[in-house]
C-alpha cells in the first residue's frame, strides 16, 4: 500500500522537478546576462573595425590607382620628352654638319 502511494505522487513529483529544472535553465543569471552583453560588445567592436578596415582599404586601393594613373602620365611624358630630345639632336646635328659644309 505504501509503496503505491510513493509510486502514485513519484511520476507528478519528478515531472514537477524537471519542468521546475527546465524552467530554471530558461533563467539567465546575472554573470551570464553580463557575459552576453560583454560579447555582444565585443563583437559590434569587431564589426565597427573590420568596417573602418574596410574603409581604409578602399581608400588605399583608389590612392594606389591614382598612383598608377599619374605614373603611366609621366611615363608618357618622358617618352614624349625622350622623343623630342632626340628630334632637337637630330637637328641639332644637322645643323653642325652644315655649318661643316659651308
């Protein structure tokens, strides 16, 4: 007799304990609640930097191509000069041998 009414309060006893242990483990406690907010932190910092990063790199990368872009205009502006110099000596030797002629 005994032993049926332990066996008859045991099964709404235990369901009680696990619904009480579930709902606890639906409970943040303190410590928990701060962590979360500290990676939470921690992670929006993350993202503000790798976006500032980002930034950063963007601005380097059209820096490098206006880098490039000015390059390739001296480049042509020594070819062009390169190319007039050659035509003044060119000339200029014409006009030596000339003068040798004369």
């Amino acid at each position: 007799m005994m032993s049926a009414i332990i066996s008859r309060f045991a099964v709404p006893v235990a369901l009680v304990a696990t619904l009480a242990i579930a709902a606890g483990c639906t409970q943040l406690s303190d410590q928990d609640r701060a962590l979360l907010n500290q990676v939470k932190t921690t992670s929006d910092q993350a993202a503000a930097s790798a976006a500032a990063a980002k930034t950063s790199a963007d601005q380097a990368a059209d820096r490098a191509q206006q880098a490039a872009d000015a390059a390739k205009a001296a480049e042509a502006s020594a070819a062009s000069a390169a190319a007039d110099a050659k035509s003044a000596d060119e000339k200029a030797a014409r006009m030596f041998q000339r003068s040798l002629r004369k």
